[in-house]
C-alpha cells in the first residue's frame, strides 16, 4: 500500500509541477499536430460537390446570417 500511495503522490507532483510552468509561462495550450490548417484543407467538408444534406445546411447558415439583426 506504501508503494502505491508513493507512487501516486509522485504523480500529483509531476501533474502540479506542469500546471505551474503552463502558468509561469503564461502561454496557452496547442495541440502538435496543427489541425486540418497544417495539411491544406481550409473547411471540414473539401468536398468540389457537397451532399444533398450540406447544402440544406448552408442554406440555412445563409439564411440565418441575412436575416441576422447586428
């Protein structure tokens, strides 16, 4: 049981000591990879021709944002 507790206190120290430099460095958290930015593609749907589903809902994004009071 001593292991044990000695080995999960070690892992709140490493937990804590790594939310302390997030926050001495003042600097938000990234993800490594990029995103879909990193390999050219600008929108979740790169499709030439979207479905039948899509367009429905671009219509309706299009529709809301012309009739949207600013």
């Amino acid at each position: 049981m001593s292991l044990f507790l000695l080995t999960f206190g070690l892992l709140i120290l490493i937990v804590i000591a790594m939310a302390v430099g997030m926050i001495v460095q003042r600097k938000s958290m990234a993800s490594s990879c990029g995103g879909l930015g990193s390999v050219g593609i600008d929108k979740a749907c790169d499709c030439d021709d979207p479905c039948d589903k899509r367009k429905k809902r671009m219509a309706k994004e299009q529709a809301w944002k012309e009739n949207q009071i600013i």
